[in-house]
C-alpha cells in the first residue's frame, strides 16, 4: 500500500532568513567558472527563498540553461514532492545542458524519483537539491550514459527500493557510471 504524505510542513522544517542568507558556498566537479558558480548558488537562495515566502517551505524546484543561464522555468510542489519531471519534459528535445534544483523540507538527499529523473534526462547535467535547513547535495553527470548503464541504474533503484541495498550503496554504483554525487 502506497504511504500516505501529509501536504503540511513542520514548523521545524520551514525555511528561515538564516538559511537564506547563510547557505554555504557550493562547489562542482564539471563547472569552474566561480562566477557562474555564484550565479548558481544565488540561484540556490533564490529556490529557498521562493519556497519559503510563496510556498509555505514545501517543495518548489527550477531549471536553469547552462549555457545561456536563463531559468527554464520554476515550479511549485507539495510537502513533500515537486514534479521535476515537468521542467524535464519542457526541456525534452533541447539540444543544450540544463541544471535542475530543488528543495527537501526534510533536510534529506536524494530519492529514488530524483536519480532516475537525473539519469534518464539526457541534457540534465546537474542535479542539486537544498535542504530546508541548509544541506546541499549535488549529482553531476561527468559523461553521455549510454543504454546499458541506465538499465543498470534502473536496478539500482530497484534493489534500494525493496531494501536489498542502501542509499550508500546507490551513490557507489552510479559513480562506476561517471556521475558525482556531492555533499556540502
């Protein structure tokens, strides 16, 4: 039986000005330019920003193009879901690299939708998703995934949704397929 998530955020959970303001400095294996570095990292804030003024802290989630930096497109989500796949889909038959970002009101890294979102989007080269409360965790692709290795994946996925693996070791696998997990 699927779980049942309530739509409400703790009040432990929002967003405060602190976080804003304070959200440590992010740091990637692909991109070197420190100015776009910052300009992400702005970018970052912004997400928590928006989510925390006209989200109630629930989930909102952005693409930005990583050539020409322009936002693709935001969208608001749930306590505990935002639908990535619909700034994906926008993105579909795009022939340049985009960012997606997203937050977490539980602090978390990472779920199963996240990473199989990240592999199967060919032109989705970072992945970045903010805690509430701070945490910043980081995928990048570092290479094209060709078939085998998404099916691959896939069974990752799989094996840590019924249990037989752990969170640990999913990152260990996708790394053998040249994607960089982070934690700042």
């Amino acid at each position: 039986m699927p779980e049942i998530l309530e739509d409400h955020i703790d009040e432990k959970d929002k967003i405060t000005d602190e976080v804003v303001l304070n959200l440590k400095p992010i740091a990637f294996k692909t991109i070197v330019d420190e100015e776009i570095v910052k300009y992400i990292h702005w970018q970052c804030q912004k997400i928590l920003e928006i989510a925390k003024d006209k989200n109630e802290s629930k989930e909102v989630a952005r693409a930005l193009n990583l050539e020409t930096f322009e936002v693709l497109g935001t969208v608001m989500g749930m306590a505990h879901s935002v639908d990535i796949d619909f700034l994906v889909n926008q993105m579909k038959d795009s022939d340049y690299a985009f960012l997606v970002m997203h937050n977490h009101p539980s602090d978390g890294s990472f779920s199963r939708k996240d990473i199989k979102t990240f592999a199967d989007s060919v032109n989705m080269t970072v992945l970045i998703v903010l805690g509430n409360k701070g945490s910043i965790y980081i995928l990048e692709k570092t290479k094209q995934l060709v078939p085998n290795e998404l099916l691959s994946i896939r069974k990752t996925l799989l094996d840590w949704k019924n249990e037989v693996i752990d969170f640990s070791d999913v990152i260990e696998q996708i790394r053998t397929f040249g994607i960089v997990y982070s934690v700042m």
